[in-house]
C-alpha cells in the first residue's frame, strides 16, 4: 500500500506484511502483520480489490491489474489447498468469495489444480503439520513432522486387545505450545486414526486454546483427551462441557486436566457444567487446580 509504504508477502506457508522504516542506503522493515496460510478464514475478489481474512487480522489492498489479482487468488488457493488437512466445508475452511460474496472455490479449482491432491489419510496432516513446524522456524522441524507421520502410519496388531494409536506431544520432540496448537489442528479431522491424544509439560496459550477446542468440536472418533500442565486459566474448565453441548456424535470416554491451574472460577465451570450435560465421559478428572 502506497500510502503507508507496506509490503504484503506471501511464501508457501505464510501471508505477513511489512512496514518499510530507515533510510534509502539502509531500509528496515517492521513485520506487523503475521499468519500460516491455513489460518484463512475469507478471500474475497471484488475487481482488483482482495480482501484476505485471517483469524486474528485482515489485509486488503488494491492491485495494479487483473492479471495481478489474479495471479495473488491463485497462489494463496493452491498453497492454502496443499496444506488443508481437511478441514470441514463451511466451518473451519477458507472461504473463496467473488465481488457478490458468493462462493468461487469450484472455479478456482479448474483454474488452479492442486498436484497431489489424493493423498492417503495420514499423508494429509503429516504434511500439514510439516508446514507448521517450518512456519514456526522448530530447529528440528524434519523430526517433528517424521514423528507425526510415524504415529500416524503405524500399524495396528489385530492380535492385541485395545491396541491403539496416541499422539503423544512428548514423542514429538516439541513444547512448543504454537507448533503443537498446528498438530492438534491436522490431526482434528484424522477420524479412526488416532484413539486419544496427550498434552504434556506445555504452557496453554490461546492457540492451543483454540485447537484443542476444534478438536473437541470436529471430532467423533476420538476416545480419551488428556492436558498436562497446559491449563493456565478458568477458561479451560469449560472444555468438556462445551463439547458435548456442540458435537452431539463425540466418541470422548476420558478426559483429564492434570496438573491444571484454573483456580475457583474455573472449578465452579467445571462443577456446574458437568451438572447441565444428559451424558458424560466414564471417566473424568481434574488434579492440582489451585483452588
């Protein structure tokens, strides 16, 4: 945008923008606005004017031409496909909207094919989460994403009862709360791939906040959730309550925030929660709540 002397950026895994600072021999840049290509929420055409809606910000500008608008939609919608982990039409996935507000996604994908759109159902997320891991800059981001896939290829013993598969953030090889908020969110809609999911030693932040609540809201095959030491306000004590009030088909059977900080407030949610709900899980507990 001229008048502010901002740049826009986009790589494969990430949209931020830029303020240009300093003098002409020695021109800084302030990044100001920052996020992964799958935070999208909106992108709207409306002649050479894009509006692009993340989760936390907005940026829209005007291009110079249409073969620049266009050449804009087509890399944030086959970057944005290639790393969808699949995500519900609707709901979680981005919107692509022309100058009318109605939807152009199916346009969009004859005009832009994605290769390799046909992936098995952990190829999906291992490569979602690969892209998190880099947007995040993790010094072992190849790791991170080799561990993902490896939990979420091995197979299972049909001769050993209860043989299951869990992601454990442990095994990883991550505390990043930011890099993990990304793997919960590919692995929100891997359905009967994953039989419970562990979260340990990682301080809660508001973007783990949000993914564990997607996990909750999207899943139906997930049988056990577990939050180590990641709870750090009342906030959380409505989890469990609140997903079994908006996913009717929830699989959960065990829930469990240990080591979990969410004081008298969040007990009181927790306690009077549990009091509305017709079902619950069988089994469910709370440890070292500071109350």
């Amino acid at each position: 945008h001229k008048q502010h002397k901002r740049l826009m950026v986009i790589t494969n895994v990430r949209l931020f923008t830029a303020r240009r600072g300093g003098s002409k021999k020695e021109p800084k840049f302030e990044v100001r606005g920052e996020a992964h290509i799958l935070a999208l929420t909106s992108v709207q055409e409306a002649g050479l004017i894009l509006h692009i809606q993340f989760r936390d910000f907005e940026v829209s500008f005007e291009c110079n031409d249409d073969d620049l608008t266009q050449k804009i939609l087509g890399v944030l919608f086959r970057n944005y496909t290639f790393y969808n982990p699949g995500f519900p039409q609707g709901t979680m996935s981005c919107k692509w909207l022309d100058q009318y507000k109605a939807s152009q996604e199916a346009d969009l994908r004859k005009k832009y094919p994605v290769i390799g759109n046909s992936l098995a159902p952990w190829e999906r997320p291992a490569r979602a989460f690969r892209s998190w891991a880099y947007f995040y800059k993790e010094a072992n981001k190849d790791k991170l994403s080799l561990g993902l896939k490896s939990i979420l290829r091995r197979p299972l013993d049909d001769m050993v009862v209860d043989d299951e598969r869990w992601l454990h953030t442990k095994s990883l090889g991550c505390q990043n709360p930011k890099t993990i908020h990304g793997a919960l969110l590919c692995v929100a809609f891997t359905l009967e791939l994953l039989h419970g999911i562990e979260v340990t030693d990682v301080k809660g932040d508001n973007d783990l906040f949000f993914a564990v609540q997607t996990v909750l809201k999207y899943n139906t095959t997930l049988g056990s959730l577990v939050l180590d030491g990641c709870a750090t306000g009342p906030e959380w004590g409505t989890l469990m309550v609140k997903a079994f009030m908006d996913n009717p088909n929830i699989a959960l059977k065990r829930f469990g925030l240990k080591n979990c900080r969410i004081g008298d407030k969040g007990v009181n949610y927790w306690i009077e929660g549990n009091k509305k709900l017709q079902r619950h899980p069988s089994c469910i507990y709370l440890t070292k709540a500071n109350c």
